[in-house]
C-alpha cells in the first residue's frame, strides 16, 4: 500500500538531504503527541515540530530545537563540541507526553528534558541527565573534569541512542554505549540525578557487552541478562520491551 504524503521532501518520489524547514537529514525517530509531529532531525542536530500533523507533501515544521533558525544545522548550533541548554548534536531518541519533552542527545553524551511542551524554536532545555550542567559533554564523566572516567557511574551517560520512554512517572533511557538499560522511579527534575536500577549490567560501573559473569570481558555471546547497545525502549502495561541492537532482538521484561 502506497504512503498518501511525505515529510522532509516535495514529493513521493525525491530523496534530497536538506537543511530547511522543509527538509531532513536522516532523522531517527517521530513522536506523535496531542496532534502533534516531533521529528529528531539527527544528521541536521535538530529536532523539528509541526503543531499538527501534515496532510499534504512537503509541510514546513513550525518549531525548531537545537538550531536557532531553520537553515544552520551544524553540531551545537555551529559551536561543535561546545554545548549549552539550547543545542543539540545528534539526537536521536523523543518521548512526550504533550506537556514535558525528552530527546536523547546522543553525541553530546547527555539527555534533555523540557518541562514544559516548547512553543518557540531554540528554547533552552531544563533539566539534563548525563551531565552536572549544559556546558559539559564527554561520556562517562561523573567528576566532570571535562574526560571520560575508566567506567560509568549511576549517572553518566555514553551515547544514549533512539531509546526513551516514560509511563508519566518513571524514565527508562537505552545507554547505548554503555550496553545498559538505565531506570529512574520516579522522573528526575535535577541534573545529574543518578539512576535507580540498571538492567545488562551487575553493576552501575560495569559497561561490558554481554558480560554476565561481570568479569569485564564480553562472553562469547548474550545472556537472558545482557545487552549490546540497546537502541529501543517501550512499556506496554507491565511489560517493557528492550531492543537489544547489536544482539539483534528484542527483550522482554515481564512486570513484578
């Protein structure tokens, strides 16, 4: 069956990368909330909104974040390795529940989170996971010195990928790099707070894959408890589903 319209091009039949409100750069992940279109725009370090979904071939999004205008699209805003509240470097991974907004940061080794919906391009960020502040990045840094530590900690992040999602309350976060699935009880409203339960790991500074004797080497292959950069995460009543990208399959985690 046919698709009736597209997103990020003129018509059915083009392909063009590009960097305009009407353009795309191989995006990860849509998100639809309260009729609204969310798009991480990765390879343009952006995420796009349309306030409501189009109907029609080639749309302009409404909203722009991590950009200031519709037509940069450079890493951080063209700061590069420099980061701030507002920019972003390859996003990767969106949940929203229409009021608050997470994307998954990927390169900038962190997630953000809006409070509030965003209604204007380039608002600043709230709250960020995976860093004590905005103006940080590396991955694994939990003493912030602006290096990656010898292992992660319960609140460092290594290129968090496509996997977010939240049931209201809790937040579940794929730690790609780290080959973890990170689990906060309750949604986290200060930066850096540290994780409640890891899954894929024994421990919050263990990040071997498919390590399940936690000697620090990689078994020679996975376990019913190991991950190999998770990319993918959904809860769906008690169930929550993992895709467990370089295992290449999907975990299922029945509810207690």
């Amino acid at each position: 069956m046919p698709a009736d319209w597209v997103v990020g091009q003129v018509n059915l039949d083009s392909k063009t990368a590009g960097c305009s409100a009407t353009g795309l750069r191989s995006p990860e992940t849509g998100w639809a909330v309260d009729g609204k279109l969310i798009v991480t725009d990765s390879g343009n370090h952006r995420v796009l909104i349309w306030n409501s979904i189009p109907s029609r071939n080639g749309v302009p999004a409404d909203i722009v974040l991590g950009q200031q205008d519709f037509i940069n699209c450079q890493q951080n805003a063209g700061m590069v390795d420099e980061s701030t509240a507002a920019t972003l470097n390859f996003p990767a991974g969106v949940w929203s529940d229409g009021n608050r907004l997470i994307i998954s940061d990927k390169d900038n080794n962190r997630v953000l989170i809006w409070n509030d919906f965003p209604t204007e391009s380039f608002t600043p960020a709230d709250v960020v996971l995976g860093q004590n502040s905005f103006t940080t990045n590396a991955a694994n840094d939990d003493d912030q010195n602006g290096r990656a530590d010898l292992a992660p900690s319960n609140r460092t992040l290594a290129g968090p990928y496509d996997g977010v999602y939240s049931n209201g309350v809790q937040l579940f976060i794929a730690d790609s790099g780290n080959n973890r699935l990170l689990l906060w009880n309750s949604f986290p409203t200060n930066n850096f707070s540290p994780a409640d339960v890891v899954l894929g790991q024994g421990s919050f500074t263990n990040n071997t894959p498919n390590d399940d004797n936690q000697d620090g080497d990689a078994d020679n292959g996975p376990s019913a408890r190991t991950l190999s950069s998770p990319t993918g995460v959904l809860l769906v009543g008690d169930q929550l589903i993992v895709a467990d990208g370089n295992n290449h399959r999907y975990l299922v985690y029945d509810g207690k």
